[in-house]
C-alpha cells in the first residue's frame, strides 16, 4: 500500500505524498464517498451523513497531532488541545477508539511484514510437500554465497590475468630480442651492400683496364702482323 512506501526513496516522491495527503484531507470535508481516499468503488457518488464527517474529521486531526519530527518532539505542540477542541470530546473519544484500533491493525501488519521478510510466504502444500518462497535469511545466506563464488571467480581471473600478461611479456621480450636481431642484420645487410658497390666499382674499373689492356693487344699484335708482311714483301724482291 501506500503508507507501507511512503517511507522508500524509490517508491513514492515527496510532491506525490504531498498530493494524496491534501487529497485526505479534502475528502474528510466532501459531501459525497471518493473511492480514490475509501479505496471502494462500491461507496463512490454516495452521500455522507454529518456523524461520519466529524468522526473523519476528527480522525484525522487526531493523527496529525501524533506526527513527530526526527528529534522525536511533536510537529505541531499545539495540534492535540485543538483537535479536542475542533472535533468535540464525543467525536474525539471516538476517533481515540479508532486510532489505537488502527495503531494495533498497523503493528500486526508491519509484524508479519517482518515475518514474511524474514521466512518467506509458505506455499500451498502440493501432493503433500509444503515449501515456502525464500525469506531474507535464505536470500542473505544466497548472496554471500554468490559474494563467495564471485569472489572465486575473481580470484581464477586474477591468476589468468596474471598468466596472460605473463605471456605478453614473454612476447615482448622475444619481440624486441627479434627486432635487435633484425636491425643488426639489417645494418649487416647495408654494410655489406656498399661493401659489394665498391668492389663493382673497382671490378668495373678492372675490366675497363682489361680491355684497354686486350684492346692494345690487338692492335700491337695487328701491326705486328702489318710489319711482318712489309718484311716478307721487302725479302722477296
């Protein structure tokens, strides 16, 4: 019900209860029932007699001059001198009868509400097995169980992560003993490229000398050949 969340963060703001309360209390004054404040359908547009307005009425401030701030002082000091007042000592007298009647009401609901939180509802024994739903020990005892799974869990993680990043260290102390081992070849590689240009180099120049040398040759070796046939020629005359 309303009352029960009144007091949830989550369950009802405060301009909403702000709402209903001024809506309580307008109804107390209404010549006819509201089945939104009587929670009937069945008394809704019916007429009011005077007798159950001042019993509402006085029920009402009754109640009020019961709230309390968190220090536990009344919020109104006042409020219980003029409700009898208001109300008359008839109707007040009354409205004390229905308030610790509502108050004792209000005690065995929170008292099961409790009980119901703590074992959980009992089912209807089917093919004779009674259970219940769990309570909040069986859900206490369920979460520190899951905390305690949770926390095994976390644990085997830790050690794969651990295991992994292991791992990953390996890789990368491999990784860079393979790029140092890469660089110096390549740096092996460069030294020897130009060592192999110079001796092109210098194989080029040699076998541009070779054939200078061969080209020399031959024409030595042809005017050698040119001198001996002007000797032969000379010899015959």
């Amino acid at each position: 019900m309303v009352v029960e969340k009144a007091a949830d963060l989550k369950g009802l703001k405060l301009e909403e209860l702000k709402g209903l309360f001024e809506q309580r209390f307008k109804s107390a004054t209404e010549e006819n029932y509201n089945k939104t404040t009587y929670l009937s359908e069945e008394w809704e547009g019916q007429k009011r007699d005077s007798f159950e307005r001042r019993d509402n009425i006085a029920f009402l401030l009754l109640a009020v001059s019961q709230m309390r701030k968190p220090d536990g002082s009344p919020v109104n000091s006042q409020m219980w001198d003029r409700a009898q007042v208001v109300s008359g000592l008839i109707e007040f007298a009354q409205a004390l009868q229905d308030y610790s009647r509502a108050l004792r009401l209000q005690e065995e609901r929170l008292a099961q509400a409790i009980q119901l939180d703590r074992d959980g509802y009992t089912l209807v024994p089917a093919k004779d097995q009674a259970g219940r739903t769990p309570g909040f020990v069986d859900q206490y005892q369920g979460q520190i169980q899951q905390m305690k799974q949770l926390a095994d869990l976390v644990r085997k993680m830790q050690g794969h992560l651990k295991d992994t990043q292991d791992q990953r260290d390996r890789a990368n102390k491999l990784f860079e003993e393979r790029d140092t081992q890469m660089k110096s070849a390549m740096a092996s590689l460069q030294t020897a490229r130009l060592k192999t240009a110079q001796q092109m180099a210098e194989l080029r120049r040699y076998q541009e000398e070779l054939f200078q040398a061969q080209r020399s040759i031959a024409e030595a070796i042809e005017r050698t050949e040119h001198l001996q046939q002007e000797i032969r020629e000379a010899e015959k005359r």
